[in-house]
C-alpha cells in the first residue's frame, strides 16, 4: 500500500511575461493514513517543502490548507492531538514571473517535500522531489488543474478571512483579541486557535472562545 503520493501541478497550461500564477504540490492520502501540517501537534513531522524556482522569478511563503484535529486515544486517560490532513490537500504558492523573460522559453520549477505519514504505524520520514515545466507565452492559459486549485485556495488559508488580533501574554495564559469585519461570519464556539510554530500553544489545551458584539478574545493556556 502507498500511504500517500504527491504531484506538482499548476494552474496555467501557459505563462506570459510578467504574469502571476499558482503552483501547488497536490497531496493524496489512502484511506486511513494521515500527513501532518507544519505544526504536526504532539506526534508526527511537519510537511515542508522546499521550492526552487528560476532567476528572477518571486514565489510567496507555501500557504497550507486548514488542518484537520487528529485525537490519539492512547489509553483511557491519555490522548495525543495532531494536525493532519487526509484524504487530499493543496499545498499552494503563487509565483511571480519577470517581465524579462523571453516568450517561447520555458519556465522550470521543482518542489522537495519533506513527509512522513501515519496510520496505526508511521512510516519513516521521506523527501519526494517533484518537477514541472511550463510554457512562457504572449498570453497565459488556463490549464486542467486551475478549478481545482482555485477551490482549494478559496477554502485554505488563502482564501481564508483575516482577523487583525492583538497578543497578551501571561504567566498561564495567551490571549487573542481582534475585531471580525462586518463581511466576516463569526467563527464557531469550538473554533482553535492553531499556531505554525510547535510548541507554542499544547495542541492538546482547552481553549475557549468568547465573541461579544464584533469582537472576539480567545484565550489558550
């Protein structure tokens, strides 16, 4: 069985000078296994990837889907809590091309992506290295996969409403404070809040969430 493979995929079939387009490493899972996000929680390694693009090209930090909470149940009164993804996930950069560069060339990416997947045994840790080669032309061109990517972006952390929160930390405590813009639906009272740095936060905490009028304050111990 192969727990997990990955494909490096865009969403132009064709680039022009100058352009901005999207490139995601498409993460597919079998049933029952898991991958971990950047902060994988109390088991499991972080997913990284590590992009290498042409010169003079820009590319963004890789925005990653929102994880699934993962509940271990070790023994009656001991439970690990990861952050995971099954099934599929995007993992998406947007990518900058220089006006500079020559139409009828071709633009040539690669993504090393650090993994380790986990079902009732994890397997160990992985790098796969992944390759795609783009067309430049006079005027870009959808390809297959921009649906797919597109929706995965809208439903994913860059599609993602931002709330500005200001931080105040305690001895026990780390509390978040912001306002919810009038465009934006309150967050759910279970919502977490999940940090991209291990070990800031237990995964595990009880945190609890309060919303009164438009303002929100979550507090994590």
């Amino acid at each position: 069985e192969n727990p997990a493979s990955f494909k490096l995929i865009s969403d132009r079939a064709a680039v022009s000078p100058g352009s901005t387009f999207r490139l995601s490493v498409k993460a597919n899972m079998s049933p029952g296994w898991h991958i971990y996000w950047i902060n994988p929680g109390e088991t499991g390694l972080p997913t990284k990837i590590k992009w290498e693009i042409p010169q003079g090209c820009s590319v963004s930090n890789t925005y990653y889907p929102v994880p699934h909470r993962y509940v271990q149940k070790i023994t009656e009164n001991l439970s690990m809590v990861s952050h995971t993804f099954e099934g599929e996930a995007f993992f998406t950069v947007e990518v900058t091309v220089p006006q500079s560069i020559p139409v009828d060339s071709e633009l040539i990416v690669s993504a090393d992506v650090d993994w380790q997947a986990c079902k009732e045994i994890c397997t160990p840790p992985t790098t796969t290295i992944l390759n795609i080669s783009i067309p430049v032309e006079a005027e870009d061109a959808d390809s297959p996969s921009a649906e797919a990517i597109r929706a995965a972006w809208q439903k994913g952390q860059g599609g993602s409403p931002q709330i500005k929160v200001s931080v105040k930390k305690t001895e026990k405590s780390l509390q978040l404070k912001g306002v919810i813009p009038n465009a934006v639906k309150p967050p759910a009272a279970d919502a977490r809040f999940l940090p991209s740095g291990s070990g800031q936060v237990p995964a595990g905490s009880q945190q609890t969430i309060h919303i009164e009028g438009d303002v929100l304050t979550l507090t994590a111990p």
